[in-house]
C-alpha cells in the first residue's frame, strides 16, 4: 500500500534550512564537490548545529505526537548534496528527535521540480536561485535568512507569523499600492471591494492546512479547561484601518477565523514580533525581514510585483549544476 502523503501537511526543507551547515558550505565553495563530500564523511557522528528553520520544524513534528493515530506532519529533504553527504543530515536528525526519513538528494541538480511530487505546502531553502525558481514555477518557496534568532524555547506551543500581501493573498493589491504610492487610493481600493475576497498567494495552502490544527487544538481546549493549545497563528500586515476589512472576508472565505491579526499600518514589525516570537515569520519584503531576522527566525516569500527584480535576476544553469550546498 503506497504511502499517504497526499492526506498529510507536507514541509520540503534543504538541509541548510534546518541546520547551520556555513562551515561545510565554506569547504565546498573553496574546494569543491569532492572535499565538501569528505568533510561531511569525516564528520558523520558530529551533529550539526541548529539552523533557523530547526525551532519550526521541531515544534511542528510535534503535532505527530499529539495526534499519534493520524501523524498528520510529514517533513521530507530535498537537497541538491549527494546521498552519503546526506547521512550527516539524517545522523543530526536523529540526534535531535527529529522525524525526517524521506526525501532527495539530487547531487549536485535543483531540487525545487520534485515539490510537488512530495505534495509539499512549502519548501524552505538557504539556496536562493531554487526558491526564486520554484516561485516562478509556481511551487511555494521561501528563502531562510541568516539569523541568529535560532535558540528553542522549552515550551510546546508552535508559533507561526505570516505576513499578508503577497505571501497569503495574491498581490493584485500592493500592485495598486505601487502603482500609485498613495495609502488613500490603496484604501479606497480595498474598500470598494470589501466584500470581494483576495486571490490565494503561495501560502495560502500552508496557512489553512495549520489553521485546521488550530480549529483542533481549540476545540481540544473547550473540552478540557486545562488543555494548552500547541499552534498559534498571527498575521502581521502593514495594513491598516479601513483595509482591514477586505483582509477579513478573504479569512472568513478561507474558513479561517482564529488567527490574531496585528494591523501595523506602517509601524516596524519587528516591534511586535519581539513579544510574539514566532518560530517562523513570513514577509515578501526584505525591507521589512532584514529588521524581523534579528529578532526571530524569518523568511522571504520572493514572491509577487516587488519581487520581479529578484526574479529577473535568477537564470537557472544550463547543466543544473549547484552553486551551493543545501
């Protein structure tokens, strides 16, 4: 009987989205593919160092536990290394109780066309050519920034911030909004089609996915006062009053109803995500992630109008050949 990955939340990651890899990668792009090969292989039993995505992927395998019967987390690897580089990978996974056992190593080629084959919401990547790739392609992808917002906390809950434009919704939006450069016009926008819901964006499927573990865990929590509930959603958005509104049909038409929503209206993010600490945040702006990065684990959505720069600056090698590791 094949396996079921079509009935679970599915999160792609490379190995330098989980894991501090900088010191392998140095190797590689001084030496190359051979000696990047033999220091992986010369330290197999050396656990690699938590990366910025670690906190979230540990903390969402979580959910396996609290639902045993349907483990409903499947965390699979898609690297462009070799499979016996890999081995420290899968080594370091086990060392931390991390239940990652599937995946691909593509030696040496992109690893962003098998996203969908493995059914993945999202694939979180330090290689930034895939993640702009698999975005044109129309795969969800996010570039994890360098950060030293790393440390795990010692409680349970699973905290997750997403931004809005561009990365939930489509940015049909923030194209009028640059059109213009006129937060009045953008308003009166979104006011004349408030009751009109905003087209998917890349994430629109990873958000609903955990906010179906939210509606659980909430009903969890009726049923027993005592219960701790173990995912908490928010949105962050540069949006404000009377764009709001708009925002909230699109969540009731998705069926989502529990997400705190904190509408900054040009106000730093960073500001609220210093007492929110999400243990991943998602932003299409890096205008707003080179602040949000210090302060917590972030990452880009490089998706949408003000992203098509990054994307014309992409062109995928003739060969495939990696540029890095991961």
């Amino acid at each position: 009987m094949a396996y079921p990955i079509e009935k679970k939340l599915v999160v792609a990651v490379s190995s330098r989205a989980v894991f501090d890899l900088e010191e392998a990668n140095q190797v590689f792009d001084t030496k190359g593919t051979d000696a990047y090969r033999q220091h992986q292989l010369e330290r197999l039993d050396q656990p690699l160092a938590q990366g910025v995505a670690f906190p979230f992927i540990r903390r969402l395998l979580r959910l396996n536990a609290i639902y045993p019967k349907q483990k409903p987390i499947e965390v699979v690897v898609l690297s462009r290394s070799s499979a016996d580089a890999g081995q420290r990978f899968f080594r370091s996974c086990a060392h931390y109780g991390l239940d990652i056992s599937r995946g691909a190593f593509l030696s040496g080629q992109s690893p962003y066309p098998y996203i969908g084959a493995f059914n993945a919401a999202i694939f979180l990547s330090a290689h930034r050519e895939d993640v702009v790739s698999a975005t044109r392609a129309g795969f969800p992808a996010g570039l994890v920034i360098p950060s030293s917002a790393v440390e795990d906390d010692a409680d349970h809950e699973l905290r997750i911030a997403f931004d809005f434009d561009g990365v939930l919704a489509d940015d049909q939006s923030e194209r009028v909004y640059q059109e213009h450069k006129n937060v009045d016009l953008f308003h009166e926008h979104e006011s004349a089609r408030v009751r009109e819901p905003h087209g998917p964006g890349p994430l629109k499927d990873l958000f609903t996915k955990i906010g179906f573990f939210q509606k659980l865990e909430a009903q969890r929590e009726v049923e027993d006062p005592k219960y701790k509930p173990a995912v908490r959603v928010s949105i962050v958005t540069a949006r404000n009053a009377p764009s709001n509104e708009r925002l909230v049909t699109t969540l009731a038409d998705w069926g989502m109803h529990a997400a705190e929503i904190f509408l900054m209206g040009g106000i730093e993010k960073r500001r609220v995500l210093e007492v929110l600490k999400p243990h991943i945040f998602f932003d299409d702006q890096m205008a707003h992630l080179e602040s949000a990065a210090r302060a917590v684990p972030s990452v880009l959505v490089p998706f949408g109008v003000l992203n098509a720069g990054l994307a014309e600056n992409v062109r995928p090698s003739e060969d495939g050949a990696a540029e890095t590791t991961g």
